[in-house]
C-alpha cells in the first residue's frame, strides 16, 4: 500500500523500510509547522534553522533504529523535541548538534555550475521560491547565503551559530538535491 500524504506514521514506517523519499515527504508536511513554533521563540531565523534541523534529524534517528518506536503523533512528537532542544539551547546558549553529526555529508567544493544555477536563482524570484519549496530551509538559507550573498563559510558559519563544516554540509546536500531536481 503507498503510504498517503496525510498518513504520518505509514509514511515513517515506510521510511525505516528505507524509502528515504518518504521521510522527505513528511518533513515537507510539517517543517513549516515545526519551524513557526520555534521561530516564534528565538530572536535569530539561523538558530530556528539549526533547531529545526536538529528536531528532524531526532527523528531519523527515531526512524532509523529498528528497536525504537515509532511516534504515535509524529508532528506532537517534532513538536515537544523541539521544545525540548529550545530548551536545551537556553541552557547551554548552542544548538546541539549530536543528531545532524551523525547523518552529515562530506563537503563539496562549488564549481562554476553550481554558482551559476544559484546566481541565476537569485535574480529569479520564481526560481528561488522552488528552491525553498524543494530543500530544507536551513540548506536552502546556507546556499543562497553562500552563492547569492557571495558569503564566506565562516561567516555564515557565525551567523547561523554553528560549525564551518556544517554550513559546508548544507550547501553540499542543497546542491545535490538542486541537481538531482533538474536532471543534471
């Protein structure tokens, strides 16, 4: 049976199977809600952007350990960890980032290709809503920051109050994912 868009868990069992589109498919049903709520709590769209990150890659973990669970309210699941990380982060003035370590990329170097889909991206206003409608805010943020903005690593790195090699992470995955969407 396809899973439906509307039926979470279906769509994270099947993720454990290994359908990896399917996690994609419920983190765009409710990465927006999940993002609004911590939005509305920290002063600083990055530090959303990396617990927002961090809350989806909680649950991946969650989805990839057979011996575990399965949420039985995915979204109030994403919700509640992701108060608890905001939580957290109050605590210690970080992001965590014990969750996304675990499923990071090598990072890729830009080659002129890629700086020049994301440029043309910039001046395209229609373009660059599909880039934020395909990748996760956080990737879609560190690319345009990285090739539109024409921004160090470091300093995005800064901005976003977390590592170099993340930010490096984030440009490489929405590069990937930009390829693979137009077939090149």
């Amino acid at each position: 049976m396809e899973p439906t868009a509307h039926d979470d868990r279906e769509l994270l069992r099947a993720a454990r199977r290994g359908d990896a589109e399917c996690f994609g498919t419920f983190f765009r049903e409710h990465h927006r809600v999940v993002l609004a709520f911590l939005a509305r709590r920290v002063d600083e769209p990055e530090v959303a952007a990396d617990l927002l990150a961090e809350t989806f890659a909680a649950l991946l973990t969650v989805v990839r350990d057979p011996r575990r669970d399965l949420p039985a309210s995915p979204l109030g699941w994403l919700l509640v960890t992701a108060r608890n990380l905001l939580i957290d982060r109050h605590r210690h003035g970080m992001v965590a980032e014990a969750a996304r370590r675990r499923f990071q990329l090598a990072p890729v170097a830009l080659d002129d290709g890629d700086i020049e889909l994301i440029v043309e991206a910039g001046r395209d206003d229609e373009l660059l809503r599909r880039i934020y409608e395909l990748l996760p805010v956080e990737q879609a943020d560190a690319l345009t920051a990285r090739v539109v903005d024409e921004l160090d690593y470091e300093v995005i790195a800064g901005r976003a109050n977390t590592s170099e090699a993340v930010i490096r992470k984030r440009v490489s995955r929405a590069l990937a994912t930009l390829r693979a969407a137009m077939g090149s």
